[in-house]
C-alpha cells in the first residue's frame, strides 16, 4: 500500500468512531486503541490499523508520534469569528460589578463592537480573522463555526458574512458560517426590534443565494429578543431553508431552550440557566446543547450550565469557547476542556465526545469531522500528552504537538 502520509508509534489513538451526535451516557463509552497508526491519502484518511502492520506501507512522509496522543482535530462549534476592534476596557466595569446586560443597555458591549465592526475595511476584518484563526489552529482546532452579528444593518451583516466566506478559502481550516443578524438591536432601531427583525430577514434571500451561511441565529434574551420573536424570526429562516440555533437562556431564564427544541433548531447555544423542563426536552429531542462555560467564567459568574444533569438526563452535549470580543476572549478549546471538567464536572470521555464528534454534528458536519475513520478528513492533532485525561488535567496551556488537516502538516 502507498499513501501520502503515515502517523505511526501512537500511544492512544482516539478514533471517536461513533454514530452521532452521542447522546447521554453513551458519551461516556471511549475506544482507546493503543500502538496504533493512521495514514492519509489525497487529504482524506485510507487506513487505520497497529503500528506493526504499518510498516509494510509505504508513505511520501512518515511521522513518529513518539508514543503520544492522537485524536481527531478539535471542531470548534460557536465563535463570533469577525468583528472589529476589541473591549479590553470594559474589564473595569465588569470588576465594578456592572452587569453584562447593563453595559449592552448603555450602548457598550456588542454594540461597541459593532460601531467598531462597521467602521473596519473588508481588508482588516479579513486579516484579523485569518490570525484568530491561525491561533485556533495552533491550539489544535481543525473545523470551527463562525456567526455573524457586529454589523446589525444590511451591509455590515454582508461584509462580515463575504469575509468568513473569503478567510474559508485562504484559511485551511473549514468553516461553517451562522448569520447572527439577530444578535442585539441597533440604536437606529431600538423602539422597533420587530421592523429589525424585518430588515434582517430581508437578507435570508441573498444568502442563501450566495451561500454566505448555512444556519440562522438568535439571541434570544432580556432586552434583546423575546421568544415569541424569536419564534417568529426563526420559522421565517426555516421556510427559507436554514438550519437554526439559538442563543438560549444564557443570562436571564426565558425558555429559549424550549424554544430550540420546538423550532426544530440543530443546537441550543449556552444554556447556562435553562429550566429542568428545558433540560428534559433537550434530552428528548435531537437537538444538542452547545455549552459555553468559559462564558461563566470570564463574565465572572458562578451558575454554570447544567451540562451534567443535561447528560444524566440523556443529551447530546457540545463545548465551546464563544470565542467573541466581549463574552468570552479565548481560542484556546483547551482551557476550555479543563473548564467544563472543573466547573461541570464532565468526565475526560464526555468532554472528547464534546469537542469532536457532537461538536461536529452540532455544525452539520458530522459526515467529515471530528472523527478518524476512512473516508474522513485527515485532520488529526498529535499531543504533548500521554494519555487523553491529561489535556483537561493540566491547564491553561497549548498541548498541541503537531495539527494535520486534510492529511498536511498545518502547524507543529
Ligand atoms: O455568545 N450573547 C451574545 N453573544 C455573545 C457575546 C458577544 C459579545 O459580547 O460581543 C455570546 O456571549
Ligand atoms: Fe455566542
């Protein structure tokens, strides 16, 4: 046999080979092969077997694991990719105690970055994405979402949606693009979020002509939008053809989590105080639950997402960062690993289950990525680490070793 690439002398091979999204406590059943190998060929994973079978193949490049993990790369299933600026400054404020809803209120918060976001050039939002990206990559994610949002008016939406359109070219890593139109209301609209709601879904035509983002997003939440026009706006998306999500019951409990399972939506986003009806319909539906909890940590609260009993209860969970200017300012999915492991108690097993193979379908994806299996993408990330428990273990730091996407070295 002659391949492109070989990754041999793997210590523990997580191929997270499952039907999915994993539901419940199935997400806490892992298949570790130990000395295995896996070779690439055109991009797409051809063979998985022992390292001592691998030595009859025949490979352009040969890379020694050394005896390390190798998993699939990590899909990253939430972030908030382009925007303009950032928001350092408000830190003080969230340290005074002024809440996250308080400084939207007052025309801070997402709506800073969207006056910053509006004034940015194509070229700059371009560039700006292209090095969060790379960063991602470094950290070993190897497919990741993207929503728009920091427009908030036609062209803004536009341009953002044309540049994650563009960086999906010039990046190797795969994105998947969200529009977020719906993430806050605008000044020039703020007695009339239901004619904005009109403007936004104005767009659903173009892009979907352009093919400028697969799903349609909400937030729905206090002073942003209720459910009821959530409602509304989603169905609106839905006979246009998207896939939903929403930004549900992440603050204030409103029933967003409900609403998800009711409009049919492929994820629940944060969550982070959804009702024990929430929960109960979440783990009877197929649709799964995107968690954010270093959104609860840098927004400095300590009611996190219910992920645990979510699970108990027999969903489907995903983690994420949110990467975003304001919520949550991290690529790093590992830390956010060691996150959910501290604060929602997930075990290593359901925590890998999170960032692949369920983040995956959380994204439609779960046909290519976050899996090692033939005919799957090769994207694979060697880690400085012995076993899988240990990347949630030690924390705050990269462990990434070595990144292959689509079979080719992307960083090491
Ligand atoms: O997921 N909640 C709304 N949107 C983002 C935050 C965006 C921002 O603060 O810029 C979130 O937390
Ligand atoms: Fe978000």
């Amino acid at each position: 046999m002659k391949v492109d690439t070989l990754i041999t002398n793997i210590g523990q091979l997580l191929t997270m080979d499952k039907k999915g999204p994993v539901k419940g406590s199935d997400m806490n059943d892992l298949t570790v092969m130990e000395g295995a190998a896996v070779a690439t060929e055109n991009g797409k994973i051809v063979w998985i077997g022992s390292a001592e079978k691998a030595v009859n193949i025949h490979a352009d490049k040969t890379i020694d694991a050394d005896g390390k993990l190798v998993t699939p790369g990590l899909v990253e299933p939430h972030t908030h990719l382009v925007f303009g600026g950032s928001r350092e400054e408000e830190m003080a404020l969230k340290q005074q105690g002024v809440p996250y809803l308080e400084i939207l209120k007052q025309g801070g918060g997402i709506l800073s970055t969207v006056n910053a976001t509006r004034e940015a050039s194509y070229d700059d939002l371009l560039k700006k994405a292209l090095f969060h990206l790379d960063r991602m990559a470094m950290h070993g994610i190897t497919t990741v979402e993207a929503k728009s949002g920091y427009g908030l008016d036609k062209q803004t939406e536009l341009k953002q949606l044309h540049v994650t359109k563009e960086a999906n070219v010039k990046h190797p890593l795969d994105i998947v693009s969200t529009f977020l139109g719906a993430h806050a209301i605008p000044p020039e609209y703020k007695e009339d979020p239901e004619a904005f709601l009109g403007l936004m879904s104005e767009l659903f035509d173009e892009i979907k002509e352009k093919n400028l983002a697969e799903f349609v997003d909400i937030f729905t939440e206090t002073g942003v939008f209720s459910v009821e026009q959530s409602r509304r706006y989603l169905k609106k998306a839905k006979e246009k053809g998207f896939g939903l999500k929403i930004h549900a019951d992440e603050i204030d409990q409103l029933g967003g989590t409900e609403l998800a399972v009711e409009v049919g939506a492929i994820s629940g986003e944060h969550l982070a105080v959804a009702s024990d009806n929430g929960i109960k319909q979440l783990a009877s539906s197929n649709t799964i639950g995107v968690i954010l909890p270093g959104t609860v940590f840098y927004l400095g609260k300590d009611t996190y997402p219910r992920a645990r009993e979510m699970i108990d209860e027999g969903a489907a969970i995903a983690v994420s960062t949110d990467f975003n200017p304001g919520s949550s300012v991290t690529e790093n999915l590992q830390l956010i690993m060691s996150i959910a492991a501290l604060k929602l108690k997930l075990t290593p097993t359901e925590i890998w289950h999170a960032v692949t193979v369920n983040a995956a379908h959380a994204i439609g994806r779960g046909h290519e990525a976050g899996t090692i299996a033939t005919g799957r993408m090769g994207d694979l990330v060697i880690w400085d680490a012995p076993n899988y428990m240990y990347i949630p273990y030690h924390y705050g730091v990269n462990h990434a070793n070595t990144v292959i996407k689509n079979g080719e070295v992307l960083y090491k």
